[in-house]
C-alpha cells in the first residue's frame, strides 16, 4: 500500500521550493557560456582555450554531483546545499580577480563542484517523496536546470553590455548566497522509515527484471551518458560563439539559447509524463533518438531564422534525457543509496558535456568550421542509442535473480 507521505500535499510543497534552489543554484553551469565572448576578447584566447572555464565547470560539477549526493545521503539535503551555496558564491567572487583564461578555469572548478548540488542531489532528493508521480516531479526539477540557463542570461544582459562579466559574477555571487540557503532550510524534514522500505521493495523488483547488478548497471548508464551528453554539447555550449562566427553577434547567440532551453523545459515535463507511463528506460531511448534527429538539422540550415528554429527543435528534442537516468536509478536501485548513485550516472553526463564542450572547441580550431563537430556529436549519439537499446531488449526478457546490491 502506497505511504501517505508519496504525492501528498507536502510532496509538491517541497517540489517548488526545490524548483526555486534548483534555479538558482544552476546559474554557474551557464554563466559563463553568456560571458565567453567577453572572455576570449579580453585574454586573446583560441576558441578550444576559452572553453576551458566551461569544461572545468563541468568537471567540477561532475564531481560534485558524486560528493554532494554522498553527503545528502549522509547528513542530509539542508546541509549540503548550504555548503554548495557557500562555494558558488565563492567561485563567482573569486573568477573576478583572474587574470588569464587558465586561472579563470581553475576558479571555476570550485563553481562546479557548488553548483551540482542544484542537479543531482535535488533529483534524488525529491524521487523519495513520489511513486506514482515521481517521472514528472524529478522532470521539474531538472527543469530548474534549463529555466535557469533560460531565465539569467536573459536578465543579467544588460549588466553585461554595461558593466562586463566581472559585474555579472559578483551579482551572482550574491544571489546565491541570500537565495540558496534559507530556502534549503525549508527542506529539513526526513523522509518516514515505512516510505523508504516501500521505495526498496518496489526498486529490488525491478533490479531483479533485468538481470544486473546495480554497479553493472550503473557504470552501463554512466557510459551511456557520457556518449549522449558530448552530443548535447556541441549546440548548448558553442550556440553563442556559433552566433558571433557567422556574425548574427553574442546577443543573439544568448536567445537562441534561451530558446533551447525553454524548449527542454517543455520536453522534460513532457518526458515526465511519458515517463510515469513508460518507465526510465523507454523515456531515455525515444529521447536519445530525437536528439540525433535534431542535431542533422544543423548540417544544412545555418540562416537567422532557420537556427532560430532548429535551436528550438534541438531543446524540444532532448530535454528529457538526463532526467531519465536519474529515473532509471530510482527505479532499479537502492532507495537508501540514491544521492551516490544518482551523483555517478549525472557525473558521467557532465563528462560528455565537459568532454564535448573541449572537443567541439578542438575541431573548430582544426577545420574552421562546426559542420564537424556537429557530425561527431551525431556518432557519439548513435553510441548512446545502440546502448538504451540493449538495456531495454534486456529488461523485457525474463532474467535469473541477481542481487541488487553492489
């Protein structure tokens, strides 16, 4: 029988309060991809060298996702999202005193590891308070993700035209500090033991369906995310610099990728739903194909409004995909093992990001052009479908008994 706590009314309380932290907290993950034009100018950087800030972004938030999911694990959500706030406010402080593109990457490693605590550890978090409903509550808050790259550039526009990205950074700096952690107190309370025997029961189950281990599946899922996520890359990270090279300027860069994420709002509340009908598994391959149907539409069409268009098309495609690994953890694992388990798989997503972010960067410096970084974001994403693929003719044969630990 369901627990009274699953869907309640404190459930989709803690869902909007999560949703705000998530917002606010996912600012460091975009930031800098708005400001990377100012930053190549100002250092006199190849395009490969100014992704660097990105890609140790990412690593850091890659880790981060691993460590904060530990401690939320351990002590707690609360306390580990004061933590994180401490250090996002501290990387964007920090970044302001740099004085080349390399120490500017360094910095933005502690903004990383502070900024995952939005991702991860939050998804884990809200899992444990839905059952029937928990693929659309997880879908909004990794929407918190996209809303946030939607919503501040767009905002913090106009400091950046006037006062330039250093202005940028101390105001979010701020803003971290005085949004993240009285909301996070907010978040205290503790899930009942009778809600977490259920949430195992009905994991160990479905362990059992498939026939693997959870360290099996779990490192499967962190492959797979590494090959989906360097072709999420190469749009999400280089639309801007995309935008300049063909001489459409920054700003217009900035809403194209607002408007990309806006869509992957919509495609991970749509994938939600799916979800709750479909499972993880399904979700993440339908999702998984999309993606590389959209990123072929970039190889012909690099016009005003055709980009306009395909952006959208791109972020309607895949936003729902990350989302989905964290369901399928939820769904096969260990209820009480969550916030690490959730942490590795979204570790190895931000590795494809950090990995195809560099690379992208890389094969423009190469060839001049970004006609092949788009053709290796599209293999790597045939890798990731051949993968999902398995997994779900695996599931739907009968397996023998495993054990879901380990």
């Amino acid at each position: 029988m369901q627990s009274n706590i699953h869907e309640s009314a404190y459930s989709w309380g803690r869902l909007a309060i999560t949703l705000a932290i998530a917002m606010i907290a996912n600012v460091g993950m975009w930031a800098i991809i708005v400001i990377m034009p100012a930053v190549e100018a100002e250092f006199g950087s190849l395009r490969a060298a100014s992704s660097l800030p990105y890609t140790m972004t990412m690593v850091g938030f890659g880790a981060g996702n691993l460590l904060v999911g530990r401690l939320v694990d351990r002590f707690g959500v609360t306390i580990a999202l004061s933590l994180a706030a401490v250090m996002i406010a501290a990387g964007f402080a920090l970044s302001t005193l740099a004085s080349s593109i390399y120490t500017l990457s360094l910095i933005h490693l502690i903004l990383g590891l502070g900024t995952a605590a939005g991702f991860g550890p939050l998804l884990a978090d809200i899992s444990h308070w839905f059952l029937r409903r928990r693929g659309i509550a997880v879908a909004l808050v990794a929407s918190g993700n996209y809303l946030s790259g939607a919503i501040w550039p767009m905002v913090l526009s106009g400091i950046l035209a006037e006062d330039g990205w250093r202005a940028v950074y101390l105001t979010l700096a701020v803003i971290a500090l005085l949004g993240i952690i009285p909301l996070s107190f907010a978040l205290r309370r503790k899930l009942p033991e009778t809600a977490h025997a259920q949430s195992e029961a009905m994991s160990r189950a479905k362990a059992n369906s498939v026939g693997l281990s959870s360290r099996q599946l779990q490192y499967l899922l962190g492959f797979a995310g590494v090959a989906c996520c360097v072709a999420m890359s190469m749009p999400q990270v280089h639309i801007v610099s995309y935008c300049v090279g063909l001489g459409y300027g920054p700003a217009v860069g900035a809403e194209m990728l607002s408007l990309m994420l806006l869509g992957g709002v919509v495609s991970r509340i749509i994938s939600g739903l799916v979800a709750d009908r479909l499972g993880g598994v399904r979700t993440l391959l339908i999702g998984s194909v999309l993606q590389m149907t959209a990123l072929f539409f970039y190889l012909p069409y690099d016009g005003l409004v055709s980009l306009y268009v395909v952006s959208l098309i791109f972020g309607l495609a895949q936003g729902g995909i990350v989302p989905s690994y964290a369901l399928i953890v939820r769904e096969y694992m260990p209820a009480r093992e969550a916030g690490q388990r959730v942490g590795f798989v979204i570790m190895m997503t931000i590795v494809g990001m950090a990995l195809g972010g560099w690379m992208s960067g890389w094969i423009f410096d190469v060839t001049g052009s970004y006609q092949m970084a788009f053709i290796n974001g599209i293999l790597w994403n045939g890798f990731n479908v051949a993968i999902i693929a398995w997994l779900l003719t695996r599931s739907r044969r009968p397996q023998a008994p495993v054990l879901a630990a380990g």
